[in-house]
C-alpha cells in the first residue's frame, strides 16, 4: 500500500452458513461416496470425485480468501481435507491399490501431530502449529500419488516406476514432516 500500512486479511465471520462452509461440508460429505466407489473398484469414478473434491478445495479457499471466511470454516477446511486424504489412504491399502505400510505411516504421522496438539493443550501449554515447507510439500506428494493411483487403476494405465517414486516420496516426506513437527514442540518446551 502506497501509506505504509500493512495488507489487512479479510474479515473472518462467525456465520455458520457461508459458500465456502457449503462447498467444504459438501467435500467431506463426499468422502463415503469415494470410500465407496474405491471398494466397488470403481476407480475412474472414484478419480473424476478427487479431482472434483480437490477443484473445491481450491474454490472454497478462493471464496475464503476474498471475504467469505469463517471461523468455522477455517477449522472444517483442513479437517475435510485430511479426514478425505487419510480415508483415500486406508481404503486404496485395503483394496491392495496402495502399500498397507505407506497407510500405517500416513495415518500414523497424522494420529501423533494430532494426538500431540491435544496432550499440550490439556496441559495447558500453548499450541501454535504453523505448517511447515516439508509437510506442504508431503501433501501435494500424498494427493498426487491418490490422485495417480486412481487414476491409472481406473484407466488401466501402468507406470510402476512413477508409482514407485511416489510411493518412496511420500514416505520420505511423511517421516520428515511427522519428525519437524516432533522436533519444533519438543524445542520449543
């Protein structure tokens, strides 16, 4: 700005029922459906609504960003995101799509970071959880590898070397984002 102040954020609202808050519920009302049509082997369908759920992620942080937030929406969003991420996780494991281990650590890291937040905050200590670089770059590997896996069992497509590297992508990233957060609560005690 040309005076020297700072960019405000936009106004957060209290209210319940916004845009985004629909789209956002709509994606993780949208979850059973995809749990659903991975385990009927429905995969292209199941890849066309990962796509779909990520496209309003997109839209509804959009729609956020310029004025219609909320406080409840700042919550749900990252909810509905992981609650879908995770849930993508454990069911391309069990339908052997993904390796069982690669959803143990997934579910695992999420289970700790979570679990982590909650023992401080019942001791009373301060949660601040700022995401880091390497856990940003752990989701995009995680959604591209569930975004890649659907779509090649839905398309009958092969390409195991790149299955494979993301495979190994995301464990890396996973161990290392799940360690950095471990890492940073523990110093910063």
């Amino acid at each position: 700005m040309p005076d020297g102040s700072p960019i405000s954020e936009p106004p957060v609202s209290s209210a319940l029922l916004t845009v985004p808050n629909v789209i956002t519920f709509a994606r993780l009302c949208a979850v059973p459906l995809a749990v659903w049509l991975v385990l009927q082997h429905r995969m292209e369908e199941a890849f066309y609504l990962f796509i779909a759920a990520g496209i309003s992620d997109a839209v509804d942080g959009w729609l956020a960003r310029r004025g219609a937030g909320s406080a409840l929406g700042a919550i749900m969003d990252p909810v509905a995101d992981k609650v879908l991420l995770v849930t993508m996780y454990i069911t391309l494991a069990t339908v052997a799509v993904l390796p069982d281990w690669l959803a143990i650590l997934v579910v695992f890291r999420d289970i700790v970071i979570v679990g982590g937040v909650l023992m401080l905050a019942v001791t009373g200590q301060q949660v601040a959880i700022r995401p880091l670089l390497i856990s940003k770059l752990n989701t995009v590997l995680q959604i591209a590898l569930v975004a890649s896996v659907l779509f090649m069992a839905g398309f009958a497509f092969t390409a195991p070397l790149v299955q494979a590297i993301l495979v190994w992508a995301v464990a890396a990233t996973t161990l290392s984002s799940g360690a950095a957060y471990v890492w940073n609560a523990v110093r910063a005690r």
